[in-house]
C-alpha cells in the first residue's frame, strides 16, 4: 500500500489494518521525496486464539472422576 503524507490522516485507519495483517505501508513525503515503511506485528484473532486451545481441557467433565481428586 502507497500513500502519501498528505492523504495518511484520511487513510490511517485503512494503512494500520493493512499493516497489522503483515503488509508493508509505503508513506511518501511529496515534498522532500523521503520514503517511510510502516509495518506491525500481525495480531491474531480470537477465533485464531481459540482455535489453538481447542481440545487442551479434553477429559470426563465431571472433575471428582478426574485423576488426583480422590474420587
């Protein structure tokens, strides 16, 4: 994505999401000619979160059955 200095303030919000999801932002001062990269770290979703943690809790879902209870 390339933009310039004068059209970031109305764009920002479209650049940050670009930027998040790993793509570089290209900022172009028209003045002076100086190039500026914008980049984040990808920030996962929940459902991504989520998806990861599926099955960790696997076992019977009454907890006094469960090993160290002494049930």
């Amino acid at each position: 994505m390339k933009l310039s200095t004068r059209s970031l303030a109305r764009a920002f919000p479209k650049a940050k999401a670009a930027a998040r999801k790993g793509r570089a932002v290209e900022i172009v001062d028209d003045r002076t000619g100086e190039k500026f990269i914008l980049t984040a770290k990808p920030t996962k979703t929940f459902g991504e979160l989520a998806a990861q943690a599926k099955g960790v809790h696997q076992g019977p879902r009454d907890l006094s059955t469960r090993e160290g209870f002494g049930g």
